[in-house]
C-alpha cells in the first residue's frame, strides 16, 4: 500500500460542487488501494475576502492577528471536503496545521517549517481515514498560528509527503502541469511529461505560475516526486522529479516570462567595497525582494549599479535606495517599470554552444532590444520593455522548436 | 484595577462598522482603568452559512467536522477586534478557545466545559493586552475542536469571568436588557433593573431569549455577577445576581412566552412502576429535549401520560415513543403542535396566595383555554393555544402590573 500526498488548489475546491469533484478524485486514488494525506487551500477567494476585512478594520493589520484570520479560510475547505468524502462513504477527517504537528518559525506572514510531529497524522491513517490537512499553516512553540506565505499550501503538500516518505506528492490545481510556454500565450504550447527539479525552479521563480518555487526547493532536498496535474480533466500532467531521462537533458525545455518587472539604476556609484551591502541589505531589510543585480564594469572607479523588483515595489525601492545613493556620492537613481523578462530554461545550457547566440538573434529578428541579460547554469534571462514579452515568447518558442511533440 | 469580562454577540459584531463600535466600548471599559477579556461570537449570519456549506456537500455531516467548521466564525471576529482594537491604539491579541486555555468533553456540538487553565490569558493580561477570546469553543485533551451549542458564548463568558474571578460578566447583546415581557409583544414592556440569577433561568428555559440559561446557572454556582446591555446603546441594562434587593421579592417580576410548543399524550397508560423510564430514556438517547411533563391521576390503573416538546421535534418524538406505547400497552398516541406557552416568574410565589388564581381568571377573562399547568417554588406555566399566546402575555402583564415603572 502507498501512501500518496495529494494538494488541491483554491480553484480546485471553490464551491460545493468542486469539493465534490475533489473528492471523487481523492476516493478514486484511495480504490486503488492506497493511503492518502490530502492538503487543501482556502476556497476560491476566500483569502483575499479576510484580508479585505482586515483592512476594512484596521489599515495596518498585524501580523498576528492576520495569521490567525487567514488560517480560517484552509480550516472551512478542509472540514468540507471531510465531510464530502464521508457523503461518499469514505472514513476522512480534517485536520489543522497545529494538529497536524506542522511547528514553524514564528515569523508571521511568512513562517518557514521547523518540524512536521505526524503522531496524529500517522494514528489516523492507521484507523484507515483519508486524511484532510488545511494547507499554508502552522503553530509555533507558543501555540500561535503562523501562515507560510501566499501559495504556500504547496510547501505544506511537499514537507508532509516528506516527513511521511509519500511515494508521491501530487498537485492538483487549475493548469494541465507544466508546458514548455504560458498555453494563454502561445497556442502551440505542448505539455511537458516530466521536469528537473532545478528546472521548475528556475520556471517557478522566473514568471511561471504552475507551483511554489519553495515547494519545488523542498520536494529537490528530500527527493519527493511531485505531479502537478489540472483537477478538471484526467490528464496525468507533468512529474517534476530528479531522475530526469537523458534524452531531454541539453534542450531548451520550456519559456518563462514575467510582464511585472522594474529596473532600478543606481548610476555613477563609487566602485569601493561595501557598497552593494550599503544598498541591498536596507532593501531586504524593508521586505524588498530583489531578483536580478547586475553591476557593469567600473570605468575609473565608477560603476553603474542596476536592479530589479516586482513593479509594485518600484516606489517603495526608490525611497529605500535615494538616500543611500546620496550618501555614498552615486551621482543618480533612475527607474523604468515597463519592463518584463523573458528566460529559457533547461539543463545543460552552458555546456552547449549556441543557446544563448540563438536567443539573441531571435529577440534581434523581432526588433526587440534587450536591456538587461542574467544567467545561470540552467537559464538565460533577458529583460526587454513589457510590451514586447509575449511577442518574444512566441518568437523564442518558435526558434527552439518547442512546439513539436516530445 | 477591577477585572471586566464582556461578551459580544453576533449582532454587535455583525459588520466592520458595528465591530469598531464594540472595540470602542471596548476601549472606554479599559480607559476606565479595568483589565477587559472579551468574549465574541461569529458575525451576524456567519454560523448559519457554514452549516448550509455543509449540508451542500453532505446531509448528515460529521460531529467533529461540524465543529471544526463551526468554530472558524468565531476565530474570525476575534482577529477583526482584535485588528480594530489596534486600529484604535489598544494594545490587544486575540485567541481561540484552545489558546484560552477551555477544555471540554469530546460531546461533538454540544461539550461541556471541563476546566479553563487561563495562564495565557493571564500572561497576555499582564503584558497589558485587551484579550479577545472565541467563543462558543473548546478544545478536548486530543486537541480536537468541539464547540459547546448554539448560543454558548455566553457560557464561554460567565465560565471565563468566574476562573478569571472577574468583578462582573457584561453581555452586550441587540436587547437592552431584561424586561417585564417581550417588548415586541407588549409595548409597555419595562426594562428589570436587577434580577435573580433562578428568575432569569426560569425566563431562559420558558421562552425568554436575552440570554443562555446555561450561562446563568454557571453565573449563580460561581457567584459572577451578570450585567445584560445593549451594545448600541449607552444604557445599563439589567443585572442579574444574587443579592436582589428586599423590595423586588414576593411579586412577579417577568412575563415569559414561548411560540414553539408541541405536546404529545400517550393515552391509557397502565399504571406501573418504570413506564415513565420507559419512555423518557429512549427519548433522551434520540436526543429530544422533554419540557413540561405531566401525568393525570390514575383511574383503574390506567393513566394519561402528557409531554412537551419543542414544535420542530415532534414527529421525531412521536417516532420514538409510538413503538414503546405499543409495546406497554397504552392506548395510542395524540400530538399537537400548534401550542405555546406562557409563564409568570417572580420568587416567594410558592408562599403568596393569589399568584395562580390571577394568573388563571386573567386566562379565563381572555377567553382562553388552559391545556396544562406546570408550576415551580418561582414560575406558573400554562400552556395554550399558539395563536392566543401573545393575547395571554399582555393580558397578564396588565393584570400583574408590570407596566408601572419600578
């Protein structure tokens, strides 16, 4: 008997009739004679309905107390769908993070899993109970809730198939898996069977939508196989995993991009030691996520210091960063919020010629230019003004051949 | 500084105008100088549309996942006071019934409260917080969540201020306190400045709503006393302790009704030691709450034997009981749903001639027919004909007086 985890997604479980299907799917995989821990998110938009009251009560909401508010919305689906499985006639029970054994920081908002205790966990599945644990929640020594961050049910999904050693973690959600582009973007998108972890986590953290890049982190450090499949149809969906097969390794797998994106230039900045922790350390410290940092070559100790954050956080980067580059004698600070990024991702990239010159020559065909480049072992990266994103993913799925079948 | 604890009902909770309003009699009780815990129900119809999103997916949900569900409306309206508390500049923190420290029996939608072990309450009070506890819950020594009936803040209250030894319990509620009958029905209805913790339970458990029987009898064992306000106006209220002043005693103080009777007579009887086991015990398993019993004096050996339930349980007694009549040999079974009832509470009753033989002409002057009587040391209860009921509660509120002002 295999024990299997499975995570169904807000949109998964919306309304009554969804929680319905969900269960049909989880009683379906408990016929074919296995255990199952289920993980579950908070219906539809419940969230943003909490956060929306919060608001409407205090402007400021504390962390704490959002916690605790929020958690609710993952308690609701996890009982319903419970006592959906129990109409059927199957023995299920719900269970909350805190009785799940789930033990976090407690860095409200954003609390990282310390310990998974699945005493309880463990005593039900022996009753022979499917068992409901609401996702994206936890408790922390002092008996508070903690929640783990937006979209973080799929990080409780992979740490329980990893503390269980579940065969398998299986992602239920709203897409068909992963596809090597955006379908919404471009039509020709094939579906892809199976994935690298490194991969999908470059795709994750580089604009793709499909799951949780710490999930994706987790499910690569305890080996846990993870399926991400769309609840709606039977489709099998894409295996991310480690033992990728040989023959797609050292191919472009897929096209991520970002429309959100904002480059910030400190320029003219003085090239000495320290000075690119006298600027990121205050925007870290100021909750301020920075993906790509790109410093240009000094020319007579003077270099220009480029950045990017989400648009939102443009403003709220500038006033972080001004002072600092007047305090350090940088000459200015300039921003551009219309821009987006456009990567290729795939294994073994740098070890074969030729990937990055054809990504160049594409975007350059298009009449696209390219503002900034970042790489890793695994992905190329270019950041080109927003509205010519969706015309470089075409162009770029176009010339590595993604849309043939596999 | 004097310990308050207040309970907020649902419908001073009801909406983020209506919770700020709360805090903000929150907030004057602590400028006040007191240490404030307060005790909140879920908003408005919160309970009611998680039941309805439970019978969607199952008709006969599960006790324990029912409480589960249940118990969320009350953590949400704790964080919101909690959130509009802050708001204001008060220091505050919610907690659930589990962080209060409230353990109970593991008696699914109806547990009793074992013990509260306040410490982090305490602690929390301590550190200068207003403490906001969901009501209505508990949680049992396996760390499941039970909630303790509809209606049950009130008990979470009374149970809090008496292990908190708190000065007063005040429930703000949508009624300005206790009156001399339903204003609805009498409009020369006068708001009871005080009253005795066995009237007020006598008015709970005979049709009057302002406040949850079981939480004055908690109040009356504790000694707490229990201040019933509206939470809309600034008026006091009535208070219900022990200590009831001379002068109120020996007279009816309130008029109880209730709507909702329906009586059930198990016709010739035999008249023999453990008929009335007989037929209790099986109702009380099926969980039938029996009111008023009475049984005529036996003639031959045969006898009548007369029950009362609440309207919507009759045929689920009349399913139970049939089978048993038959079985002892009784006659047959008569229901009839379409009753009320309409009590006369006051203490010293039982001494002061005149109180029945008032109350009965009153009826009689009215035309109206007495089907039962049942009387206690400090209540007379008629029960009659539904549509007449509220014809009977302002008839006796003339005859008895009531409408003088104290």
């Amino acid at each position: 008997m295999a024990l299997i985890v499975q995570k169904y997604g807000g949109s998964s479980v919306a309304d009554a009739e969804k929680i319905k299907n969900a269960a049909r799917r989880i009683a379906a995989t408990r016929d074919e004679g296995n255990e199952v821990v289920v993980v579950v998110s908070a219906m539809g938009k419940t969230t943003d309905n909490l956060v929306s009251l919060a608001y409407q009560v205090n402007e400021h909401p504390d962390d704490r107390e959002l916690d605790a508010l929020l958690s609710t919305g993952e308690l609701v689906s996890s009982t319903l769908l419970a006592m959906a499985l129990a109409a059927m006639g199957y023995q299920a029970i719900s269970l909350s993070g805190a009785q799940a054994g789930i033990t976090t920081t407690s860095s409200h908002r954003r609390a990282r899993i310390l310990n998974i205790e699945p005493r309880r966990i463990s005593k039900e599945l022996e009753k022979g109970s499917i068992v409901i644990v609401a996702g994206f929640q936890g408790i922390t020594e002092e008996m508070d809730v903690t929640t783990l961050g937006r979209g973080a049910s799929d990080t409780t999904a992979v740490a329980l198939a990893a503390s269980l050693k579940a065969e398998v973690c299986q992602i239920y959600t709203d897409v068909e898996g992963v596809y090597t582009a955006d379908p919404r973007v471009v039509a020709e998108a094939q579906p892809l069977e199976e994935i690298g972890y490194e991969e999908m986590l470059e795709l994750a953290s580089h604009g793709a939508r499909v799951m949780h890049g710490r999930a994706v982190e987790l499910g690569e450090l305890y080996e846990v196989p993870i399926q991400v499949s769309s609840s709606f149809t039977g489709k099998p969906g894409t295996l991310i995993h480690g033992g990728v097969s040989m023959e797609v390794r050292n191919k472009v797998r897929s096209i991520a991009h970002d429309l959100d994106i904002a480059k910030i230039t400190v320029v003219g900045v003085p090239d000495r030691p320290g000075i690119a922790a006298a600027i990121f350390e205050p925007l870290a410290g100021a909750g301020i996520s920075v993906d790509t940092i790109v410093q240009n070559a000094s020319v007579d100790n003077i270099t220009d210091l480029t950045f990017t954050v989400a648009s939102g956080q443009e403003d709220e980067a500038l006033k972080v960063v001004e002072p600092i580059a007047r305090e350090i004698g940088a000459r200015e600070c300039v921003s551009d919020s219309r821009l987006g990024q456009v990567s290729v991702v795939g294994t073994g990239m740098q070890n074969t010629p030729g990937f990055a010159s054809r990504m160049f020559s594409t975007l350059s065909e298009q009449g696209i230019n390219i503002q900034l480049i970042t790489t890793s072992e695994i992905r190329i990266t270019c950041i080109i003004e927003e509205d010519r994103v969706e015309d470089a993913v075409r162009a770029l799925h176009r010339a590595f051949r993604l849309d043939a079948k596999e």
